[in-house]
C-alpha cells in the first residue's frame, strides 16, 4: 500500500538532523516567570491570584474566561511580583502574571482521576489548562465536545511534525510512546465508536517501527505511514490523507468525523488524568545554524526565551532570524525578551536571514503556486487582489480557503510575498464578512 498523502505540498529542507538525536533535557529556569492570560484561542484567562500572593508549581494562578478559554497553572515556586502588561510571541502586550522564581520547586497537591468515565476526563482536561499544543492553541475541553459526539469515528493524532527542524514530537515518541497511546485511549474512551490512527510522515522510520510494535496489541489504534511532504501536519491535509474525506474553512475536523490531536496534547492528556498534572511544561526544540548546542528542552511555561537560548549553550555568532514554531509557519521575533508559553513549540535562531536577502521581482506567470497550494487555489491572483484591497472578490475566489502554510512564497521563483498578502485577504475578508 502506498503512503498516505494530499494534493499539494513541497519539499523543504529539515534541518532536523540537527536535533533530532538530542534526548530530552529538563530545564530549570532562574529568573522570573512571566504568565500570559492569553495562551490560546478564546478569551484571555482571568487572573485568581494577586500581587505578594505565593504559588505552588501546579497551582491555577488564573481560570477560563469563557467556554473557549483556558486555566493556566504557575510552572514555578515564588511570589507572585504584579500583573502587567508584556510582550509576547506575536508581537502584542498582553496582560501577565509576573512570578518571581523562588528556586524551590515546591508543588501544589495533584489528585488522580480515580473513575475516568466521559465526565470525568473531559473536567480533568478542562481544570489542566490543556490546549492544542501544536500551534493553534485550541482549547482541547472544546474539541472533545462536539455537537454529535455519536458521528465521530477517527481519532487522529497528527505525530506528522512537519515543520522543518522541529523534533520535539518525535523526540516524545522516541522517549515516552507509552504515554502518547495513554492519552490516545483515554480519548477513544469518549468515542466509542471511533478508531485511534498515529499518523507519522516516513522520515521518522524509528518512531513508525516503535508505535508499531507497541499498537499491536491495541485493538482500536493503528498507525499511518505518511508520505513526507509539507503541510503533510495541516488539519486538512492530514484528514484527507488518512480518511480520504475533505473539509473547508467553513467546516470543523468533527463535521468529518473526525478529531485531530497533536502528540504533545495527547501526553498532556495523560499526566491530566492518570497524574491529575496540569499542563505547564511542554518539549521545545531549540536549534539552527546559530545555536551552539541545538536540542530538546522540558520547558517550563513563563521561560524567557533568551535564557532557553543560553540553556542550549548561547550563540555561535549573533543570528539575523530568531523565529518561535516553525520555518514555515512561525512568527519572526524581533526580540528575545519573551516569554514560552503553551503553544511555544520551538525556538529557531539562523545565521542568515534569508528572506530579508532576496528582493521580490515581477511575476513570472510559472505557476509553481498554484500546483504546490494545498488548498487547490490561485495565490498569486488573489494575492495581486488582496495587494489592491478588493477583500469582497478574494472571498468570492474562496480566498479564505487559504490555510497560510507558506507554500507558495517557498516556491516562488520571483521571491514574492504572496503568503503575507493571502493573510491580509483572509483577515479582511474574514471580517467584512462579520460585519455583513
């Protein structure tokens, strides 16, 4: 049988040797930690705590703010310094929990789930804080509540990792499996009329064979060898690559039977229900060309991201491109005065901006766009549209469609910027169509 896979996609560099044989490593961050309210999709978390209150590893410092919100946990010991205003991945100030790091390490209470029926699971994951940790950020409460939970018969964990030079998946998959098919099951407990798939891209035989042979005994869970191609770990991508079936924007994972859970949120799942341990660590990939010693690091959330690069050994020379996720995906940073949060998969720090260096030229009308977009659309059409500020006919030529993987900018002989102009569309769009 041949391998799985979607129409579309590329073929980047991985840049994975460089870290992918790097066991994981705990750190124990120094100074102080600083706590985001807004950690995922939704409404900012509400602080519960106040300045000159003292905190446990484990505590809840601050709850949901809504059904789609999140808790969020102290990954720390100390005193809690202020709540203020501060810089984040994204480029925004939001409002954070300042908590000077006392060193100690001392942990608040955690309590089992001792019956973990349909209720008690999905309150256990509730009250951790656990989001999906493979980017988005998606609070996992949410996800595994949908209107008809009857129709659901895929339970797909996306163990792609197709980000170049991310490992921190593989890594977890290589160290602690068990765990990964502990959490999957205690999904499957919700759906019992679904199937468990471990979807891997084949550049990680290693995981595939080890999954394998510890799935045999499993009757409910198989896993899926995939072809490796870029955005192989999308949403869609990955549920037409296992299931054949195809979504759009306007349509939920569940509205195809299926849910999909990166393997960082299956393991959270886990220590949730089995240690009752809420989520506020996570593996992070430090790497790249300017990082001394690139690996993967148990991260505790609230990290400065410059002290998780000198953890890595600091840099060989300055880089010109620090990015946090992905290469492809990921958010430049203009700073390394920021905090790691829950969707904090990966600190990327390259000698050379290589994006910066090329200038965009006219469009050549090759249409090596076009055959690379996952979403079988015309990026560089609707990306002139977008440029001139037409957002009602980029919806109309379903530019909101776009899932901003990158795609067509990697691919573009003429180095233009068709991916940052699809994303301006598809926002503008977006909200003309809210405010219609």
């Amino acid at each position: 049988m041949g391998l799985l896979t979607f129409r579309g996609g590329l073929h980047p560099y991985d840049g994975k040797e460089l870290s992918k044989d790097r066991p994981i490593t705990e750190y124990l961050p120094k100074g102080e930690m600083v706590f985001p309210l807004s950690q995922h999709i939704g409404a900012p978390a509400v602080a519960c705590v106040k300045k000159g209150d003292r905190v446990l590893v484990g505590q809840k410092i601050a709850e949901a703010g809504g059904f789609v919100s999140a808790n969020i946990h102290s990954s720390v010991s100390g005193k809690v310094k202020k709540i203020e205003q501060r810089m984040t991945v994204s480029g925004n100030k939001v409002n954070c929990i300042i908590v000077e790091n006392d060193g100690l390490y001392e942990q608040a209470e955690f309590t089992p789930v001792e019956n973990p029926d349909r209720e008690a699971i999905i309150n256990a994951v509730k009250e951790a804080g656990i989001v999906g940790l493979g980017g988005a950020g998606f609070p996992t409460h949410v996800k595994l509540t949908p209107k008809e939970p009857e129709k659901i018969d895929r339970i797909i964990i996306n163990a792609a990792e197709c980000e170049p030079y991310i490992t921190a998946d593989y890594r977890c998959m290589m160290e602690i499996p068990d765990q990964l098919i502990s959490g999957l099951n205690l999904i499957l407990a919700l759906f019992p009329e679904a199937k468990g798939v471990i979807g891997i891209e084949d550049n990680k035989p290693e995981a595939i064979a080890k999954l394998t042979e510890l799935c045999k005994s499993e009757d409910r869970i198989e896993v899926a060898a995939l072809k490796t191609k870029y955005p192989q770990g999308a949403e869609r991508s990955l549920i037409f690559a296992v299931t054949g079936r195809a979504i759009n924007s306007s349509m939920l994972p569940a509205d195809a039977g299926c849910i999909v859970d990166n393997v960082a949120t299956a393991i959270a799942i886990h220590e949730a229900v089995t240690l009752g341990k809420p989520l506020y660590e996570r593996v992070v990939t430090v790497t790249g060309d300017a990082v001394v010693n690139p690996g993967n690091y148990k991260v505790k959330a609230g990290t400065n991201a410059a002290e998780l690069a000198e953890a890595a050994g600091g840099f060989k020379v300055q880089p010109e491109k620090v990015i946090s996720g992905g290469p492809m995906m990921g958010m430049a940073l203009s700073t390394l005065d920021v905090p790691c949060g829950k969707t904090f998969s990966s600190l990327l720090c390259f000698t050379k901006d290589e994006v910066r260096a090329c200038e965009p030229s006219n469009c050549i009308r090759c249409g090596r766009c076009i055959e690379v977009c996952p979403a079988g659309l015309m990026p560089t059409k609707l990306s002139e549209i977008a440029d001139r500020g037409d957002f009602e006919l980029f919806d109309q030529l379903d530019g909101c469609e776009c899932v901003e993987c990158g795609c067509c900018s990697y691919i573009c002989p003429a180095k233009r910027r068709l991916t940052q102009s699809m994303k301006t569309g598809r926002r503008e769009a977006l909200a003309l169509r809210r405010r219609k």
